[in-house]
C-alpha cells in the first residue's frame, strides 16, 4: 500500500488529477470497502498507507481489489493460496 489517500491507492499510476472519483467509489463497494469508509470524515480522501488508517489485514488485501477492478481488465485472474491443507 502507498502512502496517500484511498483514492490514489486504488488508481495507482493515475495523475490524481485524472483520477475517477464514482469508478473509484463503485470498485470500493464491489469490494466491501465503501461502509468503511464512509464511516471516515474523509471518504475516498481518507490517507491510508503506513500507520494513519488503521486496516485490517482483511481489508488490506480488499484494497487490492479495486486496484484491478478501476482499470476494467479484460481477463482477471484470482489465486488465493492455501496454507496448512
């Protein structure tokens, strides 16, 4: 995760001024993350990264999601890997 806010986390690459803010939002939701957020004064301006916003490993890796979801791939492959089994 960068430090910066959710919203440049999720369009990394992106120069904030092109950034999307409704895509950044809708892929937030698809990934369980907008109730959370909400929940910050911030929203998607909320400064995530290193130990300002405290996430979950859970929600750490839900972050991921949108990352992939705001660049609409033609072809997304997800691997969970399984320990112990």
């Amino acid at each position: 995760m960068l430090t910066g806010t959710v919203r440049e986390n999720v369009a990394m690459e992106i120069s904030p001024e092109f950034i999307d803010n409704s895509l950044v939002g809708e892929t937030l939701e698809q990934a369980q993350l907008s109730t959370f957020l909400q929940e910050s004064q911030e929203g998607i301006g909320t400064v995530a990264g290193g130990t300002v916003l405290a996430l979950s490993g859970g929600q750490r890796r839900r972050l991921e999601m949108p990352r992939a979801l705001y660049r609409w791939p033609t072809l997304l492959v997800l691997d969970e890997a399984r320990y112990g089994i």
